[in-house]
C-alpha cells in the first residue's frame, strides 16, 4: 500500500513538474510573440517599437509638435518650455555613432529644463571593468528619470525596458537593424505636414538592414489610403517579417525610374553596410547607383512630391537636389527635434499645452 502512494506521489510530481515546463515554454513564447507580433507597451512611459503607436497617439504627437513650435517661435514661449520638466533628468546612452538623434534629444531637453548626463565612448564606462550593461543601465536609472539609449543589439531595448521600474522612461534611439521609433515619427510629422492620406510612398535603398524603413513603414500602415513601394534591388529589399504586419496596399520593385515618376513621397536611405554577417555579403558587387536622385532624373518627380532621409547621406542624394523644393530632408532633420521634444513631455504627462 504504501509502495503504491509512494508511486502516485512520483506520477504526481512528474506531471507537475512536465506541465510547469509545459507552462513556461507556452509564456515565454507568448512574450517572443508579444515583441515580435504585437506590441503592448505603456506609451506614457516607453518608446520601443513604433508599432506600439495608435494613429491617435500619432495625430495627437503631431498636434503637440505644432504648438510646441508655435510656442517656442518667441523667447517668452522659450523661457515657459525651459520650466516645463526642469525638475527631471536624463541619461543619453549611445553605444552607436550619432549625430542627429544625439543632438536633437540633447537639445530637446535642453529646451523643457531637462538635465543631461551622458556616455558616448564606452571606454569610459565601467563596463570595461566587466560591470553587466544591465547593471550600467540600472545605475543610470538611480540618477535619470528618462533613459535615451541607442545600441547596435536588436533586443536589448526590450530587456532594460523589462527589467526597470515604470517610472523610469525608456526611449530606444534605434536598436541594431530593427527599429528607430523616434526617426519614425519624426518622418511621420513631416509627411503629415503635406497631407497624410492617400499618398504613395516609396523607400529606396537598403531596406533590408534600415531600421528607419522598417519603423516608418509600420506608422504609415495606419494611414488610409497609403500604398507603400520598396524600391531596392532584390539583395537589399525589406524583411516579410514588416511585409507580414501591413494591411496597406504595397509592392516589391527594383524599378527606381518608373517609381519616382509616380510617387508623392520618395525615402532615400543610404547603405547600412555598419553591420556586418547580415545575411548580405558586402563583398559582393551590387551596382547601387541607379537609386539616386540627382539632376538627371530630379524633373521625373511630380512636382508637389516631396524628398525625404533619415541622413546621413552618402550619394544616394546629390548635393544639387538641396535647392529643389521638393528636397525637404533639411526640414525633416529640425522636426526631429520638435517631435522629440513633443514625445518626451507626452511621456512625462506633461504636454496639455
Ligand atoms: N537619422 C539618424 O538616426 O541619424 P544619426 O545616426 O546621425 O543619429
């Protein structure tokens, strides 16, 4: 007798044990999921992925950004936005190059009175003593309320966001090849300033390891009407996981000379070739040259379309194109400090202007 309840006990605990496996293999790819598929991230305190961004939320950062530049057009307005958030403090964390999203969120809280600290050159982190990145980011968050942090890893942003309180605020300013929320909304403010709905828009260039494609392409997903081209030739063309989440008409193409005939908003970008055993082999000769725009093909373009990048350029823009009207990249690099500026007093509550 007692054998047999010794031997039930056994059963029991094994299949115990199996279905605590079976439970945690079942969560844990619901997270995977949750981060891969569909994103459900606090807006007031997050900016990971820009498919986290209702089209609400978006109009509405739009709304922001415009009074904020109303605002800030005379020095009274200046001296208001410098004491919005001068009690807050925020750490800028880049591990990758930068000039603009540097720059732009620097001066961002420069103009809501925020304070910054920030480490740009890892050789002075206390990471070369072996210090974990996650402990370095914990340590920022004893001294910041905001943590800006671009970094060359893909996932990373989604494990500081896990493992800090919520009352530290997280903006990823571009993670590995896979997103530039901040980039995508600044490009979403700048097509919004020409009319949002029923555009068609093309991305042109390596669009397979562009974060900035890859995060805009899921905004303009929420708008009526868009109809998205990828123009690349087919080595540099964008990932099915992005193609997989559109509901908006879209189409596949190598054919820049048809397609900047046609549309109303053309997204240079340039090689990302920074990273490296990305499933593209640099060595080999892929001819890049016919997805530029310069003086040549400029006068193909429709005369209200207009010219947009994320910068840095290389020669996918000509240096001629800047005088045109319809070039507006210049434009679109001063609205990413606006639109950041707006995101940050959002993500403070603070933008009920
Ligand atoms: N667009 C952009 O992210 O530029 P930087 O790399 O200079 O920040």
């Amino acid at each position: 007798m007692i054998c047999m309840i010794i031997k039930m006990i056994k059963i029991f605990l094994i299949l115990l044990i199996s279905m605590n496996i079976l439970v945690n293999i079942v969560v844990k790819s619901f997270i995977y999921k949750r981060r891969v598929f569909t994103i459900n991230i606090n807006s007031q305190t997050r900016c990971i992925n820009s498919n986290q961004y209702t089209l609400e939320n978006l109009l509405n950062l739009c709304d922001t950004t415009d009074k904020i530049k109303s605002i800030a057009s005379n020095s009274d307005g200046l001296k208001y936005l410098k004491t919005i958030l001068s009690h807050k403090r925020a750490m800028l964390y880049f591990k990758q190059s930068s000039t603009r999203t540097f720059l732009s969120f620097q001066n961002a809280c420069n103009i809501l009175g925020i304070s910054t600290s920030e480490i740009r050159d890892i050789s002075t982190s206390s990471e070369t003593k072996g210090e974990s990145e996650l402990d370095a980011i914990k340590t920022f968050s004893q001294y910041s309320d905001l943590i800006i942090m671009r970094h060359p890893s893909n996932n990373f942003i989604y494990e500081i966001s896990d493992n800090l309180p919520n009352d530290t605020r997280i903006i990823n300013a571009g993670s590995g090849t896979d997103q530039h929320p901040t980039q995508a909304l600044l490009d979403f403010y700048t097509i919004y300033k020409y009319g949002l709905e029923n555009k068609k828009i093309a991305f042109v260039g390596d669009l397979f390891r562009g974060r900035t494609v890859r995060s805009l392409s899921l905004l303009l997903n929420k708008v009526k009407g868009t109809k998205l081209y990828f123009v690349s030739p087919k080595q540099f063309q964008i990932k099915n996981d992005i193609l997989d989440k559109l509901n908006v008409d879209y189409e596949l193409t190598d054919d820049f000379d048809k397609i900047i005939q046609e549309v109303d908003v053309i997204y240079m970008t340039r090689l990302q070739d920074e990273y490296k055993n990305e499933g593209i082999n640099d060595n080999e000769i892929i001819d890049t040259s016919k997805y530029s725009i310069n003086s040549n093909n400029i006068n193909k373009m429709k005369d209200d379309a207009i010219i947009l990048h994320p910068l840095p350029r290389r020669n996918e823009i000509s240096v001629e194109v800047d005088k045109d009207k319809r070039a507006k990249y210049w434009q679109q690099c001063e609205n990413g400090m606006w639109v950041r500026v707006a995101l940050i007093m959002s993500m403070f509550g603070a933008s009920k202007l």
